[in-house]
C-alpha cells in the first residue's frame, strides 16, 4: 500500500486521546456568554414586518437616545398589544 498523506493521523489521535488526562477529555465549562434571546424564548415569534425608513430610523434614533434597553420589537410589540386590548374591548 502506498505511503499516504494521512494514513498514521488517526492512530496518532486515538493514542493522544488515551494518554490524555482524564481532566482534559471532560468537557470544558461553559463560559458565562450571552443570555438566551428573544429567538430561544417559546412566548417570542418572528415576524417580518415593512417599515418606511424614515419611520424606522427615526424610531431606532429615539430608542437609542432614551438608552433605556428597548429595542423595536419591544416597542412594536407594545403598541400592538395596546392596539389589541383597545379592539378586544370594543368587541
């Protein structure tokens, strides 16, 4: 057989893998990262929605001065849930 390229790499990672220590091949603890989203969140959908740009800009604009952690889909979501309970209650 001729001499491959990578004919003696997996005998060379099975014997790393057994002499490495027991402490090593245990999976490393997870870093503290990002908090789950919006998008992990069963009670969040995703929707797609049109927005004239200058509305859009000029909502983003304002949400960044207040700097109070909304972002649009909070503030649509807000408005929309106001627009629902005020239809639900003239129904």
């Amino acid at each position: 057989m001729p001499n491959r390229k990578f004919s003696g790499l997996r005998a060379e990672l099975e014997k790393a893998t057994h002499q490495a220590p027991i402490a090593a091949r245990d999976e490393a603890p997870r870093g503290n990262g990002r908090k789950p989203g919006k998008r992990s969140n069963p009670a969040w959908t995703q929707h797609t929605v049109l927005l004239e740009k200058a509305t859009h800009r000029a909502a983003m604009q304002i949400l960044l001065h207040q700097d109070n952690g909304m972002d649009v889909s909070e503030l649509l979501n807000g408005l929309l849930a106001d627009w629902v309970k005020e239809h639900q209650a003239n129904s």
